[in-house]
C-alpha cells in the first residue's frame, strides 16, 4: 500500500503554513475545553475506546463534517503565539 505524503509549506510564515502549525493546538484547546462533553459522548458511541484518542476522534468529526453539516467549528479566543494575523 502506497503512503501519502504531505509537507509543510517552504515558507511556514504564509497564512497556510500558519493553519498547519497552529491546528494541534487549536484541537488541544478544544478538547480541554469539551472535555466533559466530548468524553460523555464517546462514552454513548459505538467506539468508546476512542476516549484516549483524542487526534483520531477530531480525525473522525472533520472528516465527517465534509459530509455534513459543520460538527466542529475552530475559532480563536484569544491572540496567542500561534494566533494567524
């Protein structure tokens, strides 16, 4: 089976390589902040395993969101380090 390969754009100071640097940290505010919901839900699933998956449960809710209408909704609080100008 052939492996994709994706890589981080040359230069990571353009507004898509900012994206792609600051989503871990986006999806770990996220999950901090939903955590009691996040965790109950997984627990009603059919996957309830998933509960120490953190990466592959936003796997799962973006990739279905193409699909369906908008599941999760990444918006920044506050400026950080991280934050895209």
């Amino acid at each position: 089976m052939e492996k994709e390969q994706y890589l981080l754009p040359s230069d990571s100071s353009r507004a898509d390589g900012k994206k792609i640097t600051r989503l871990p940290f986006l999806l770990g505010r996220c999950w901090s902040d939903f955590a009691t919901r996040l965790l109950e839900g997984l627990g009603n699933s059919p996957a309830p395993e998933l509960v120490n998956e953190p990466g592959r449960v936003f796997d799962v809710l973006l990739f279905r969101q193409s699909t369906a209408s908008v599941l999760v909704k990444l918006e920044p609080r506050t400026a950080g380090w991280y934050h895209l100008d």
